[in-house]
C-alpha cells in the first residue's frame, strides 16, 4: 500500500474530467491536481515549450510527493510523454499514464464503420499522437479537425450558446460529410461540450472520451504496483484533495466547482515557470 497522493497535471481546467473518473474509480485515493492556468491554452504554443511547462508542472506534482503522475492533456502527453516517462518512471519509477492510447484504444471497440474522427487542439492534431496511436488497426480511416477555440470557451465557463454551436457546427462539418461514427474528444476539456459536439454530430456518433479509460489504466498501474491506498478510512479519514493553479486570477476555483464538484474545498497557487522572452 501507498498512500501518497495521485498527481494530475493540465494545462488549465480540462483535466478536471480526468479527476472526476479518478475520484469515481478509486474512492480512497488522495489527489494533488496542478493547472498551469497562467499558460493556458497549450494548444497554440510550440510543442518545444508545452514540453517545458509540463515536464515543470509534473516536477512540481513529484515535490509534492506524488505516487504516481496522470498527463490529463491530449497536447501535454504529444509534447512530453517519452521525456515524462525518462524523467519519473525510469529516473524514478514513478509511473506516468497518459490520455492519447485508452482514448485511442476506445475508439477502436466503438466504431462499425471504421471511420474515426479525432479532435484537438492544434498541436495535437499536428503531432498526429492519435493518427499514430491508430495506425496499427488494418482498415482503419482517421480524419482530424483541430478545434482551437474550444479550450478558450471552457476555460472562460461558456459550455453552451448559439455562438458556441455556430463554431461548432463550422469545426465539425468536415468530420460529418466523412461519415465518421465514432468521434475522440481529443482534448480534457472536450468533454465539458458534449452537449454541443453531440447535438452537432448527431445521434449516430459515439463521442469518445479518455477520462474514464484514463481512470482505468490509472487503477490497473496502481493495483499492478502496489501502490493502492490503505482501503480502511473512517470518520475524519476521508480522502483529501488538493487543487493547485500557477494564476491566482484566473476563474479556476469557481469553475472547478462547477465541473468538478464539492471536492474543490480550495485552490493554492502556485509560481509559474518564466518563460524565455516573458511569454505567458
């Protein structure tokens, strides 16, 4: 047993659907959530520097003596993943579980007819981290549409509105004249717009999403390592949750609230990295 926290990392708000599936799967785990909320989004920021910030990000997760680490952002994991897992499993055998393979391999159960959209930010539509997940299944036929003002409209708490379904409705045509029937929400923070991506889509498309297939893995990789916590809580033992965001500004705690639920108690903050030139 181990009963150090499970740390989360995002670029913002997005992840909070990934920790929604992990508190739902293992009730007794603790959790340490990080959202790099002064760089956000990531998705318009060069892969070299997403790569920077989330590899900062899960240095800060590690410190705070995290068991193991979920990469719960589609464009983190396709900037970080093989440094990540260098870094903390093989400097420090810490497992690190990401979000692109259990959406990916979801994806393949729920199609007929072999015809898979994906979509993302635009650098993880660039890095194709989907199209190469995929690539293995014989007959399989992948279609991209990056979709990058979605993050801004969740990160500012709009999750619905005719503008919202307008934009939608221009993002996703393409994905709907190829006749896909199974759709990757190819971001964390995708799943907050099911409502309108599913309006949009249509009945007749599974929406896909990773946080639940997140979760499982989560729980295999703890169960296969031994690294479960202690099962026996009782009164005043409840599990404890931390939420950490590096700008204390931002809307972040009231919509953590709203998508998350009553287990955002508080928010800390946390310094962000500088970036070179002063970027943010």
């Amino acid at each position: 047993m181990d009963n150090a926290p499970i740390g989360i990392f995002d670029s913002g708000l997005g992840g909070l659907t990934v920790a929604r599936a992990v508190i739902d799967q293992l009730p007794d785990e603790d959790i340490v959530y990080l959202g790099d909320t002064a760089h956000a989004p990531y998705g318009p920021r060069p892969i070299a520097e997403v790569r920077q910030l989330t590899l900062w990000g899960l240095d800060r997760l590690v410190e705070a003596g995290a068991k193991a680490l979920v990469i719960a952002c589609n464009t983190a994991t396709a900037a970080a993943l093989s440094d990540a897992r260098e870094r903390y499993w093989v400097g420090q055998h810490i497992p690190v579980i990401e979000v692109v393979t259990p959406a990916a391999r979801a994806a393949v159960v729920a199609t007929h007819n072999h015809k898979i959209g994906v979509i993302g930010t635009q650098a993880t539509i660039q890095s194709e981290a989907y199209v190469n997940a995929l690539a293995a299944v014989p007959g399989l036929r992948v279609f991209q549409q990056a979709c990058p003002l979605f993050v801004e409209y969740v990160e500012a708490g709009q999750t619905a509105g005719p503008e919202l379904e307008g934009i939608a409705r221009e993002y996703l045509a393409p994905l709907k004249e190829e006749g896909v029937d199974t759709l990757i929400l190819g971001c964390t923070h995708y799943p907050l717009l099911t409502g309108v991506i599913g309006r949009v889509m249509g009945d007749n498309v599974r929406l896909v999403t990773s946080s639940a297939t997140t979760a499982n893995v989560t729980y295999n990789e703890l169960v296969d390592r031994d690294l479960l916590h202690a099962p026996c809580r009782g009164a005043g033992d409840e599990p404890q949750h931390q939420f950490l965001t590096t700008d204390a500004s931002s809307r972040f705690p009231i919509l953590a609230r709203r998508f998350l639920g009553p287990e955002v108690q508080s928010v800390s903050e946390v310094p962000s990295l500088p970036l070179e030139g002063g970027a943010q």
